[in-house]
C-alpha cells in the first residue's frame, strides 16, 4: 500500500503558508531558557548596552536563517508528493534536531481533521524519530581556559564563577579545560559565547562535546575525556 504524504489533502499555497505561520511563531518562542543565559557579572552599562545589541543581532540573523529554512521544510513536509516528504523530513531532522518534534506537532495540529486522520501513521514515525533525535543530539559547550597545572585551573574555574558562570573542568590532551555549558544547540553556545568573550575571555570557543571530548569519565573535580 502506497505510503500517504503528511498533508495528502493541502489546500493549495494558501493552506501551507498559514501553517508556515503558525509553526514559526512557535518555534520564535522556543530555547529562551538557554538564549537567555549570560553573565551576572557587575559590568558597565556600556558594557551590557553593547553585548545586549551584538545578542539582539544574533538573534534576528538566527531567526531570518531559521524561518526561511522553515519556509522551505514545511511545504515539502505537506506535499503529496511522497520523495518530497521525505527530503522534507530529513531536511528538518538536520537542521532541526532539538526542535523538530516540536515543529511537527505544530504542524500536525494545523492540519484539517481529515488531514490528521489520513498521515496519523506516518505522522508517528516521524514523531518517534524526532523524539529520538532530541535524546541523541549533540551538546555544545564554550572553552574558556586551559592549564597544565591544575592548581591554576582552579583559578580559572574561580574566575567563572565570579563572573556568573557555572563551569567544568575537564582533563583532555594533558591539559584541563575550564567550560562553560553544555548548551542543547551551538546557536545557544554561540549566543552566550557573545557575553562570555566580552566578560570572561575574548578568544573564549564553542565546540561539540562529543567529538571535543569522548569516551568521558568523571573523575572527582573534573570530567576526563578518552582518546578519538
């Protein structure tokens, strides 16, 4: 039996645009808990004014690459063409790993009741996998630090946490890595590396935690990371 598209009955543009719509206001509301983590840090206000601003331009470049992204995603995701679902789907699993059960479930409330009933099936299968994807996805966290001397990495660690941050240490390479995070996406590390480089260091960067440091262990005060 032929595998029915998402949306097997869409109202031509004007059914899928609505949907577009609906999906990226939710989706403008999603992260703020991590988009909203900076530095407690005393600073100036000229300080504050300037990362405020550079964070706010974050967002709106973020938001522009993410909406049109989307605008592309869901009507693929809504065609009646089955390879076009699934470039949609997978498109949308890539770009969107930690958000896209919550996209879906967007889009399957926006859908007509006979539209529902008809993708109710394939509608599951793509809720699990992204159910999945946001158990696996990676986590990002930013480097601020990094000493052979442990004695010195507690200073470091020190200096983070008086600057508001709650970091980790990890021992990797020989050398203990003081860090900040791990964030769910590294558009959240990158928005918060904006302050950390303006509070804490200035060559402060995101990595990926799992290829960054594998196989980790923790080992009293720090997090030790194996060998690639």
């Amino acid at each position: 039996m032929e595998e029915k598209s998402l949306a097997s009955e869409p109202k031509k543009s004007s059914n899928w645009l609505a949907i577009v719509t609906t999906v990226l206001t939710v989706f403008s509301a999603l992260g703020v808990a991590y988009l909203s983590f900076q530095s407690k840090s005393e600073e100036s206000t000229v300080k504050r004014e300037e990362i405020a601003l550079q964070q706010t331009k974050f967002d709106a470049d973020q938001k522009a690459r993410n909406e049109e992204a989307l605008k592309t995603i869901i009507p693929k995701i809504l065609s009646k063409d089955e390879q076009e679902v699934k470039i949609g789907m997978a498109t949308l699993f890539v770009l969107f790993p930690t958000q896209a059960k919550d996209i879906l479930v967007s889009v399957q409330s926006s859908l007509t009741e006979p539209q529902k009933q008809s993708t109710v099936d394939q509608y599951q299968t793509a809720l699990q996998r992204a159910q999945e994807l946001e158990t696996l996805s990676d986590k990002w966290i930013i480097t601020v630090g990094g000493d052979k001397d442990p004695n010195d990495a507690k200073g470091e660690m020190e200096r983070a946490r008086r600057a508001g941050y709650s970091p980790t240490l990890y021992l990797k390479d020989g050398w203990y890595r003081t860090t900040i995070g791990p964030f769910p996406t590294q558009a959240d590390a990158d928005r918060t590396n904006i302050a950390v480089r303006a509070t804490l260091r200035n060559d402060a960067y995101v990595v990926n935690l799992k290829s960054w440091c594998p196989g980790s262990s923790t080992k009293g005060d720090h997090v030790e990371c194996g060998s690639k």
